[in-house]
C-alpha cells in the first residue's frame, strides 16, 4: 500500500480552487518553462545526494567543525559539476545563490568568492595573456582564490586603503607591505584557511608616486602543503551573526615580492622602468562592482521569498485566540495586523525581482557596449546599481524580521531559519558597498544630473520635467507618476539644502555633509521610483493569462501604496497629495490585502521552493509544524541523556549545599 502523504487541512483548505495557474507564476519568476525544468532537475541532481546531507544540525557543530563539513561539501559540489544537467554555469550560480546553495551550505560557502569575485576580477581586470596565464587554472579548481580590498582600517573609502604595493625597477618587482595593523585586509571570505591566490587591492608607488589603488594577484599559501609563505600573515577572523563557514579572514604582508607582472594590467600598466600608463577611463573598473550588487539584489529577494513562505503557511497552520467570542480560534493569517505585516513582502518579492531582472539586462547591454570602448551606459548602470542593492538588501533585511515576528516565540529557534536568512540578508547591507555610502554616491549622481540636465534613462525624469497639471490619479500608472514627483521633489530640496549650506559658508565637502539626510531620502526616492516602474512595466508588457495578471497587478497595487502610506510625508510635501487622497488609498490598501489574503498560500506555493531549500519546519509544504518542530528538538545533544553529567558536576552539589 501507498502510505498516505499528510497534509495540514487548513493549508489544503487553502490551495483548494485556486483561481490561477501556479504553474504559470512559477515560470514567469523563473524566466521561462525551460529554465523551470532545468532548475528542478538541478534540484533533484543536487538534493539527492547523500553525501550532501547533514548528519547533525549545524549548530550543534564547533567552529572549526562546521567550517570542515561546510567545506567538504563544497569540494563534493564542485566534483558534481561536470555531469549537472543544467551545465556547469548554471549549476555554479544556481550552488552560489541564496536558493539551492544555502540548503546544501547552510553555514556559507568556503570557496564561494573563488567564483563571485576572483574569476571575475582576472576577467575584468586581467590582460588576455594574465588570463591565459590564471583562468584555466581558476576554473579547473588547481588554484582557489579570493578578493582582498576591504582593511581593518578602511572598507568603502579606497582612498583610504593602506597596503602598499611599491615599483623596484631594479628587480621588476613590486614589493607589498602592510604599513600598520589597520592595513591588515579584514573580511574577505574564503581568505582565512581555504584561498592559496587572491587578487588583492594596493595603493600602486613607482618612482616616488602613488597612483592609487590597483589589483595584483597574489600566492599566499604554498600549492602543497597550503602553508602560508613567507611573509604571508593569513588567517580567519572568528564568528560573526551569520555565515559562519564562509571563512572571512585577515592578511597582512611583510614586504612580500611579486613579479611586475603581477599587476593585472588590463587598464593600466607599469613599463619596466617604472613608467605607469593610465587606464583610458578612471571608471572601467566599476563592471565588476555592478556585477556582484546586482547578483546581491537578486540573492536578498531569494532569501525574502523564503522568509515569506515560512511565515506566510505557518500563519495559516496556526491558530490563535478569539476572534469571535465562542468561535474556534481563527488562522492568524485571517487577522487584518498578520495581512499587514506579510502581504507587503510578499509583494515586495516580485518587485525586487522584476527591478533586478531589468538591471541585469541593462547590464549586459552596458557590459557589450564596455567591451566595445563605449562607456555612455557606465554612470547610469553604477548609480542604478548602488541605488538597487541598497534599497533591495536594506528593505529585505527589515522584511524578513517582520516575517519573523510574525511567527512568535517558534520564529526564534534556529530550526525556524529565520536567523540563517536574517544574517544572510541583513550581511548585504554591509559587503559590496555599505549602504548609506552607496546612498551617497547615488544622490551625487543625481544632483549633477537635476543641474547640468544631462544624464542617464534612468534619471530622464529630472531632465524632461511633468506637464500639465498635477492632478492625483490613484491607478498604478498614476501613482508612478506620484513617486516620479517625489524623487524630482526630494533632489531638488537637497539641491536647496546644498544652496543654503553654501550660502552659509560652508565649503563643498562640508555643505554636502550637512546636507546628508536630504541627500539620502532623494536617492531612496530613486531607488523606489526605479522599482515601482519596473513592476508596472513588467506586467504591462508581459504575456500572462488574464487570472495571473489579476493576482500580480493586485500585488503590484498593494506594493507600490504600502510605500506612500509608510512615506505619506514626502507624497505631500512633494506630490500634491491632499488628505482626501491618503485616505482613499487607505482605503484601497486594506481592500487589497482582504482580496489577497485568501491566495496567499497558492502565490507563496508558486515560488516552487522545496522543504530542503526552506530548511524550516514552520515552512514546510504539508504543513506538519508541531510535529517536526518536536523532531527538531529530539537532535539536541542535551536530549540523549535524560541526566546530563554537568548535574553531577555542577547542580548537584549546589542542591547539597544548604545555602
């Protein structure tokens, strides 16, 4: 006989009479019907695996454990890549990602900067014969190696990095030293005891001159015996809030001689005798950054739409106290404060997801145009990049720790998975750019664009201003352009702010740091105009079957409100919203999320996102909650002795001891 596979009955209650295909919401996030075939049998080729999977929780494990298992895992991967039935690059983005990597990785990855920073610095940075020189090797696994830029000093101010990197022309060589314990690089993963090559970032001196920073690659460990060589000072730096196997560690050198052709020399160059040749433009280095801020754009709403469906089913397994005095006590989902707290996430998954597909495929545009010379598309696709990931990885963080209070006491336990996915996220507003910086960096580009009237497509509307009258039109295409008056509003207020700072005689650098607070909220402005349009113009010119464009536009709808009434202040200072208007769209949010509410497990079922990807009981497809939080419990290791010896150590005499 088939043993009967349970499922809670409110969830199967609540995937009853679906209205739509999920089907079709699953291929639509995934890009197409065949790359949803290609992910799922990558799943199944990866999850079945034995050998990949846990024999004991991770947190139960010491540090140095947990990075041995997470590392043995990792090289097991790598082995599988070659008979994957998705390819090797897929299967390597698929394994680096925050969806199929992290349930396998649950810890981080040891080799993950192998392949989201060092491969693709040679690529960005590297002349064709660095390349021939190194690629090969890095693809085929005989080197492993990491990106050491950031300092224990110094992060997002280059400038300011200390570790040197000087021209002998005497020998051809550059010679590296760290200057002082705050030039000790401090947080590149894999760098701690995995990595024996890293490209490392160095202020560049020949003939008496820095020429500022500069990549170089560098051996740090011996390719037999992995000892560190001389001169190397290597190792990891210790647990952090999350990701505690992605083995973050620290460098420093003891003047430690490469070969001037060490620096990787694509766009800039030293002759023999020390002569540097600049790069033909200061910012062809920036490809590389607005690779991996979008790559972390599209990993934080991976981790978000797992946040969302653990939160999203166990809000309706579970019930809770008295709606109606005498009736059964309602689904927590069905009390309006739950719809408040997940619908909006839920929403924001595709939003994010659509505003990072439309920043990937502007920078593969940009990215050929690059490698043509022209370099028209950079400005805009770097200011839409540190406008993205800042907004992305800041929104998410603070969405899945709602989705985390939404679950009570059972969305503290690390079995939840709500703190692995919390430290994966909340870890992106920091790395590749923290996020007020990028914010900053974002309202510059801004401001020159609103005062010399020239820039990018992405920042037209400060140049070709709104005609007409402005009237309030609350349907989604009125309310963009809502959101296109308030980032024009908001710059040019901190343009005025900037104005009156100099008027007061403040000089530039200080004006604009006076002006910071104004200057951010104009780049959030941005950010959430170029997610709000992008969500819009997704749908409007996707081809989805009416029941599925009814579902995403009602989501879209409930998205792009949920931000004016959480920012009602700046739709009135600068959109001409009257209180009339915020109460009518109070109106329509509350309509949405009753309308909603009852697909909210069918549209969270749509993301296709297996048990072993959500690693959580409160999450898992059938609903069974009680129960394998229960299983859950029975692993702790205080739970095989019904008398664990510390009470014969320690609690014991102290019931003894008549104090």
């Amino acid at each position: 006989m088939t043993k009967e596979i349970y499922e809670n009955p409110d969830l199967k209650k609540e995937r009853q009479n679906c209205p739509f295909n999920k089907e079709e919401i699953t291929n639509f996030l995934d890009g197409g019907k065949e790359k949803t075939t290609e992910r799922r049998q990558l799943e199944t080729y990866i999850l079945s695996d034995e050998q990949l999977k846990d024999a004991v929780p991770m947190e139960y494990l010491s540090h140095a454990d947990k990075y041995a298992e997470e590392l043995r895992k990792s090289c097991l991967l790598m082995h599988k890549l070659a008979d994957s039935p998705a390819g090797q690059v897929q299967t390597l983005r698929a394994l680096m990602g925050a969806g199929l990597g992290s349930a396998i990785l649950k810890e981080g990855n040891p080799i993950a900067l192998h392949y989201v920073m060092f491969i693709p610095a040679l690529m960005g940075q590297g002349t064709v014969e660095q390349q021939a020189k190194w690629l090969e090797k890095a693809y085929n696994l005989n080197i492993i190696g990491t990106y050491a830029q950031t300092e224990l000093g110094h992060g997002t101010f280059l400038r300011g990095l200390e570790t040197k990197a000087t021209y002998d022309p005497v020998t051809k060589e550059f010679v590296l030293e760290s200057p002082s314990l705050t030039a000790y690089k401090w947080w590149p993963g894999s760098l701690g005891k995995t990595a024996n090559y890293a490209v490392v970032m160095a202020q560049l001196y020949t003939k008496g001159k820095c020429e500022g920073i500069h990549p170089f690659m560098v051996q740090l460990r011996d390719e037999e015996t992995h000892e560190p060589l001389p001169g190397i000072l290597v190792g990891e730096i210790g647990p952090k809030l999350g990701m505690n196997t992605n083995d973050n560690g620290y460098l420093g050198f003891d003047k430690v001689r490469i070969p001037r052709e060490q620096l990787l020399m694509k766009h800039s160059q030293v002759l023999e005798d020390g002569t540097y040749v600049k790069p033909t433009n200061s910012k062809l280095s920036y490809g590389t950054m607005v690779f991996v801020r979008v790559v972390v754009c599209q990993d934080v709403t991976v981790n978000l739409r797992k946040a969302v469906t653990i939160a999203t089913r166990y809000s309706c397994v579970r019930r809770q106290s008295e709606l109606k005095p005498g009736d059964r006590e309602p689904q927590v989902m069905d009390y309006q404060a739950q719809q408040h707290k997940l619908l909006p996430p839920l929403a924001a998954t595709f939003g994010f997801q659509l505003a990072a597909d439309h920043l990937w495929n502007l920078y593969n545009t940009a990215n050929n145009s690059m490698e043509q010379g022209d370099m028209e598309l950079l400005p805009d696709l770097h200011g839409l990049s540190c406008a993205l990931k800042a907004l992305c990885s800041s929104e998410a963080a603070n969405f899945v720790e709602t989705c985390r209070q939404s679950c009570g006491g059972h969305g503290y336990m690390s079995c939840s998975n709500f703190p692995r996915i919390y430290g994966q996220v909340t870890a992106a507003i920091t790395y590749e750019g923290e996020n007020t910086v990028l914010w900053l960096q974002v309202a510059r580009y801004l401001v020159k664009t609103r005062k010399e009237k020239s820039g990018g497509l992405s920042v037209k509307y400060l140049i070709d201003e709104e005609k007409g009258p402005r009237t309030v039109d609350t349907t989604p295409e009125g309310i963009v352009k809502l959101y296109r008056r308030v980032a024009v509003g908001l710059v040019d207020i901190a343009i005025a702010e900037l104005e009156n700072n100099s008027r007061k005689g403040y000089a530039p650098h200080d004006a604009w740091n006076h002006a910071a607070v104004h200057l951010i909220k104009a780049a959030q402005a941005h950010a959430r105009l170029f997610v709000v349009e992008s969500f819009v113009d997704s749908l409007k010119g996707s081809r989805l079957s009416a029941p599925v464009r009814a579902i995403l536009s009602q989501l879209c709808e409930l998205f792009i409100i949920y931000w004016i009434l959480d920012r009602s202040g700046d739709f009135f200072l600068c959109a001409n919203l009257k209180k009339e208007d915020l109460l009518q769209l109070n109106s329509k949010y509350v309509q949405l999320l009753a309308a909603i509410r009852p697909q909210a497990v069918n549209i969270v079922d749509s993301f296709d996102l297996r048990d072993e990807i959500l690693g959580s009981p409160l999450g898992c497809w059938d609903g069974n909650v009680y129960q394998r939080l229960f299983d859950e419990a029975a692993k702790s290791p205080l739970n095989q002795k019904n008398v664990h010896e510390s009470f014969h150590k320690y609690l014991k005499p102290l019931l003894k001891s008549n104090l």
